[in-house]
C-alpha cells in the first residue's frame, strides 16, 4: 500500500512501524515541542502532496495534533484505537506498538478536517446518547471514538470532532447502535 501523503509521527521508532506496514514519506515531530523547522516541513509536505497527522493516542499525541492543525489547516488525521496501540507488556501506548495492519486499517481511513464547522450533531445529541456525564459516558466516548475513526476525546473535544471531521448523522446513530448493541451483549 503506497501513501502519496506526507505522514507526521512523533519519533523514529514510528517511522520504522508505519514504513513496515506501508510506503511512505513520514516527518518526525521528535516529541510535543513541535519546532519551527518541523512545522515549515510540515507547511511545505501539505502544500506539495499534503499530509497525515499520524500521532499516538494519549494526551501529548493530541498536543502535537492539535499544535500542527492550528497552523497548517486541511491536515487529514489518522486515528488509532487504544487498544491497537498497546505494547504487549501493557506498559507503553504508541503508534511503534500496532501492528501493521491496524495502521494500514488507520491511514485508510484518515479523515479531512473541516475548517468551517457545520453542527450536524448538537450538544443534545451527545447528552441523549449518553456521551456526556452519565457512568458509561466515557467508556461510550472511547468506543465512539474507535469506530468513526476520530479517536477518544472527552465531550467537548467529541462535539468538536464531530463537527471537524463531517460526521454525519447516519454515521453517528449508526455507530451509536453498535454501542448499545455491544453493551447489551456484555
């Protein structure tokens, strides 16, 4: 599988995992204190053959995300579910950790972010799904996340990430009832 897109990891143990699993061109941010040079790399990759954020599911992984796509806009975003990127010692979370078809599967479904958001989902939504505030809201998010390809976000960031990557509302009632569906079989 070849990528024509510039893949943004945060270090070199991630440029060897997504370069095993498939072609391409990736920039490294070497941690959450995204440089000025890197982001001029960055700046040049997007205008050239654009890119995919590509960072790990933790908390400096969305850092790096969020410092890259309020300077260069229209970034696609790969997400990896949690789960995926586990180390088989449960002591490490990262992109090095998933196998290559889970960054396959994650790269294929890189999102677009949209800079103007059009509220398809409202906040109600989210509280009637029982996404915001109830004693399975997070675990809801987490799965929620997983299965639009958006990856976890508390409600805030969810409603936001809805609205950015143009969710739409057949996608979300469609994965809510996979939700449902999979806590009534539990």
């Amino acid at each position: 599988m070849k990528i024509r897109e510039v893949i943004v990891v945060e270090g070199k143990d991630d440029t060897v995992a997504v370069k095993r699993a498939v072609e391409a061109d990736t920039i490294e941010t070497n941690g959450s204190a995204v440089s000025e040079s890197t982001l001029k790399q960055i700046e040049l990759a997007q205008e050239r053959r654009g890119v995919i954020i590509f960072t790990d599911p933790d908390y400096p992984g969305d850092r790096i995300r969020h410092i890259i796509s309020k300077r260069i806009p229209a970034c696609k975003h790969a997400f990896l579910p949690k789960k995926e990127a586990i180390s088989k010692n449960l002591d490490d979370l990262g992109v090095e950790n998933a196998s290559s078809k889970a960054i396959q599967e994650a790269l294929l479904h890189a999102k677009e972010e949209n800079e103007q958001y059009l509220e398809v989902i409202t906040w109600q939504d989210l509280h009637d799904a029982g996404l915001i505030a109830g004693p399975t809201s997070r675990k809801r998010r987490e799965r929620i996340g997983d299965l639009l390809r958006i990856g976890y976000a508390n409600g805030k960031q969810l409603h936001k990430r809805l609205q950015k990557f143009r969710i739409t509302a057949a996608e979300f009632s469609q994965a809510m009832e996979c939700v449902f569906e999979e806590e009534k079989e539990s």
